[in-house]
C-alpha cells in the first residue's frame, strides 16, 4: 500500500521538489500552502506522515503542530529554516518525532521520513481499539463497523473515544466534558444527549435497543466492553 504523505509548505518550487523526489520513491504527496489548509486537510483524511514547515504565512508551525498532536498520533517531520535550537526543542516537545534544517538534500528527507514511518507502525497495534465488529482508529480518527467507515463529526469521534477509553465505566457528562476539554466543544453543555444519538445511528445495529453506548439512566453512559 502506498503511504500517504501530507506537505505542509509555503514555498511552492521547494514543495513541487519534494513531491516529484517522495512521489519517485512510491510516496503518494498531497501539499497543503498554508498551516490552515494543512490542518483542514488533516482532519478530512488519514495520512501516513505529515512534512511540516515552521514558517508559515498564516500561523506558527510549532501551533500546527500543536494542533495536530491533539487530535492524531500521526509522525511529524518539521522542517526549519530558523537557526533558533529552541524552536526545535519546543517542537519535539510538542510532539513531533524529528526535524530537518533547510537547505536539506532530498535523500536525507527521505530517509527520516521512512524511519518516522518505521517508528509509527511500531505503534499502530496501540492506536487501534477493537470491540468485536467495531474499530476505533485514533491515529486515523476513524470509526469501523466490519471494516466500513463510519460517518462522525470530530466532536463526535472525540465523544465516542472518550467512552470506549473508558469501558465499562459509567461516564457521567460532567465527566465527559472534564476528558474533552482540550477540544472546543462547547456545544456538548446543551447537546451531549445529541451528540450521543448520532453517534448511535453510526454505530449500533438498532438504535432502539443499543448494545454498544448505553444509557444508565440518572448516571451517564457506559461503553460495553464485551461486543459482538
């Protein structure tokens, strides 16, 4: 299988340079110009690695990269052309796995891209959450019921992971809303109960009788560990 690779990068000639080098190397490349773009695409599609810039006209790459981290535990190679050490510090605090001072040569690239992506599948097994027929991908943020994709708004995927993190536990909404807030979801004060009937209809066989995200009535929800 082909991996998929996001190029978060401004300067048009380095990126059409990179593509042409990755896509040579059996890479299927998909460039986003602006850190905006890069995270809009990210949160439409499941990729393999993303080649982030840190100097970005819209915003910081080391916030991009933040961003990132917060919702996918997909590798992340910066790329940087300023000489400040603490931007690559604080970069791979935030979570990414290596980085790559411009000027670069494309071998090199290359070859730190491919050992992220080593490094990744190595945790792949840790990033999928099985329950009989359904499958919660968080690298991907992707929702399978025997092995079909799942229609779920971030905020639903967010709610859903929450839940079946906790299995088997009864989740009150204050507790819920504790877990997710890191993610702007002020709507769920008013609409969990929504939220939760969507995510239903995505997941359960009968939506009347549900078997998977149950209702403990004055209590919250639990998410069955023991599933079909």
């Amino acid at each position: 299988m082909t991996d998929r690779i996001l190029l978060i990068e401004d300067d048009t000639r380095l990126a059409e340079m990179v593509r042409d080098y990755l896509g040579g190397a059996g890479f299927h490349v998909e460039r986003a110009g602006t850190g905006g773009a890069g995270l809009a695409l990210q949160a439409r599609n499941a990729f393999d690695a993303i080649i982030l810039d840190l100097m970005l006209p819209d915003m910081d790459g080391l916030d991009v990269c933040r961003q990132i981290r917060l919702r996918a535990n997909v590798p992340i190679l910066m790329l940087t052309a300023r000489g400040d050490a603490m931007d690559r510090v604080i970069g791979l605090e935030l979570g990414a796995d290596d980085y790559l001072p411009k000027p670069f040569e494309p071998r090199e690239l290359l070859a730190r891209l491919r050992a992220v992506l080593r490094r990744g599948q190595g945790s792949a097994d840790a990033d999928l959450l099985r329950f009989g027929r359904l499958e919660i991908d968080r690298g991907a943020r992707e929702v399978r019921l025997d092995g079909e994709a799942r229609a779920l708004t971030s905020h639903q995927f967010a709610l859903l992971l929450a839940l079946a993190e906790h299995a088997g536990r009864v989740m009150s909404r204050d507790a819920l809303m504790e877990l997710l807030k890191a993610h702007p979801l002020e709507a769920f004060d008013r609409s969990i109960d929504v939220h939760i009937s969507r995510i239903r209809a995505a997941i359960e066989d009968d939506v009347k009788k549900p078997r998977r995200v149950i209702t403990v009535r004055g209590a919250g929800y639990v998410f069955a560990k023991a599933q079909d």
